[in-house]
C-alpha cells in the first residue's frame, strides 16, 4: 500500500482514565492499531493549555515523547509520529536529542509532524514569544538538522549559541526521521517545500482553521491550489521533487461508518495528489477502539490497492 494510513492515540481522553489513562490502554490499543495494518500512530502536543480553551471545547494531551517511547515498547513496525509537536515551545537541541534517542531505540520508527502551534496563553505559560513563532520554526528545524549530523556544529539562534557541539547516536533514519510541515498558509507552504520532507495539512471547516489561526481547507481546489503553489515554489528555489501530502485524520469512525466511503474517500485525496491520510476512531470504551481499529483494518486498510 503506498497511500499511508495512520490513527490518532486515545490516550488524551483524560475523562475516561480507567479506559485510556493506563499501561494497559498503551498495550491493548497500540498493538490492536499495528494489528489492523495502520502505518502510524499519532499524538498531539498541548503541554499546558489554557483553561478558557479547555472549557470552550479544547482537548488535554499527555507528553508526546513519553507516550510514543511507552507506544514504541509495545510495538514492532507501527510508526511514531506526532500530530503535531509545537516546534518552538522547546530548544531545538532538547528536541533533536528526544527525537534521535526514540528513533534510534525504536528501529527508526519516528515520524516528526511539526507546527507553529496557535494558543497565546500556552506560549505565554511557556515564556516564548508567540508572534516570533513562524520564525523560530524555521530557525529550529535548520538547528535540528544540523545536530541530527553526529558531527561538531556551530549554531547561534535566538537565545542559545552552540559553538562546537556534538550529538550521538544519531537517528536511524538518515539524514533524518521524515518531517512533515503542518499548517495551512502560504508560509507553511514554502516551510514544506524548503525544509521539510511532506506537507502535513488538516483538512478542517472554516471554523476551525480560524481558532488555529491559519488558511481554511475545506474544497477540493483549495487542496489542488496548495499542492500547486508548492510545486512551482520547488521549482523556483531547485527542489527537484515537491514534498509529499500527508494529511492528518480526515475520516471519523463513529456510528454506523461505512468502509466503502472510506475506501472513496481515500481514494479521491489520492487522485489529487495526496499520498497519506488519517482516521479518527470516536468511542469511550477501549474494548470498542480496538474493536473498530481492527474493523477498519479488515473492510478499509485491507482493500486499498492504490
């Protein structure tokens, strides 16, 4: 199957903790996703949330390198990827050194989505400048890069200054694990196709995209726009391939879902030019996540010959 396939971890359903805030949660839902067939599990990056967001609809997430090291232990071939960590919330170095130590004992199984981020009041928790963020995304993935060598490297960003540091063991993946560029503006576009290796978009209602603070996504030609804009951006700047198009979840497991519309769905990003995508698995029982993971494994995953 090249049209990869990943699922979002339940673990931020804090208010079922006896379901999904456990060790055994990790186990039973981690090997039931690789045992479906997905490609990757995924988790998000909220360490500290307002209150005001939480309360008006906005979800908890738990420490995405915790949860993926605890996920990569259970597993074998399922890929670790977050969805998305929040780039400039954390010195590069501390992340390049989190993410060569995971996908160095995971086998190479890290895949890193990252993002601006759009909370103010998380960013003024963690006493860095939110208007700065779309330049320190840029700052830190060059930074990133340059640590993931194993060679000696000097970097001065904003605030830090290495002057002749060196990190090992490197990544298993080489150069690097994969970075997929979320975010939905122009700017991200060009992040993509500059520094990345695949545009991580969400495919979301207006509604959405306006609380996160970035470029509505809902139609077809939006999406066909996009991938445009990235190809002839490539071309001006000598990127011989534009990056690949790795959505997040844009189909929702719930009620009486039907695999045939999944396999459609699927199938109709993949002839615009998308190479991956998602699903979302809604339920409040463990018992019924796995259930349903291992259904779409056998009527979705299964059958997708494209």
């Amino acid at each position: 199957m090249t049209f990869t396939l990943s699922t979002t971890l339940p673990f931020d359903h804090i208010q079922h903790p006896d379901e999904f805030v456990s060790m055994d949660a990790v186990h039973q839902c981690a090997k039931a996703i690789e045992q479906a067939g997905f490609y990757a599990g995924t988790v998000t990056d909220h360490p500290v949330p307002s209150a005001r967001w939480l309360d008006s609809g906005g979800h908890y997430a738990q420490d995405p390198f915790v949860m993926l090291s605890m996920v990569g232990a259970v597993t074998t071939t399922l890929r670790l990827q977050t969805n998305i960590l929040v780039l400039p919330y954390r010195n590069p170095f501390i992340t390049a050194r989190m993410v060569s130590s995971l996908d160095r004992f995971t086998n190479g199984r890290v895949i890193l989505g990252l993002g601006a981020g759009y909370l103010k009041a998380e960013y003024k928790a963690l006493g860095v400048e939110f208007d700065n963020r779309n330049d320190l995304m840029d700052e830190y993935m060059k930074a990133m890069k340059l640590a993931w060598t194993g060679e000696d490297f000097e970097f001065e960003g904003t605030g830090y200054k290495a002057l002749g540091n060196r990190m090992l063991p490197t990544p298993v993946q080489t150069p690097h694990p994969p970075l997929l560029v979320g975010g939905n503006s122009k700017r991200a576009l060009r992040r993509a196709v500059e520094l990345g290796d695949a545009w991580h978009p969400f495919f979301v209602p207006k509604q959405v995209t306006d609380t996160a603070r970035t470029a509505n996504l809902s139609e077809d030609q939006d999406i066909l726009d996009a991938i445009a804009y990235m190809a002839e951006h490539a071309q001006k700047i000598g990127r011989e391939t534009p990056p690949k198009v790795i959505a997040s979840s844009t189909f929702s497991l719930q009620g009486n879902w039907s695999a045939q519309e999944a396999i459609d769905h699927y199938a109709h990003l993949k002839s615009m030019g998308v190479d991956g995508s998602g699903a979302s698995i809604y339920t409040d029982s463990r018992t019924e996540y796995c259930e349903q993971a291992l259904k779409f494994g056998e009527d979705v995953i299964a059958k997708i010959d494209f």
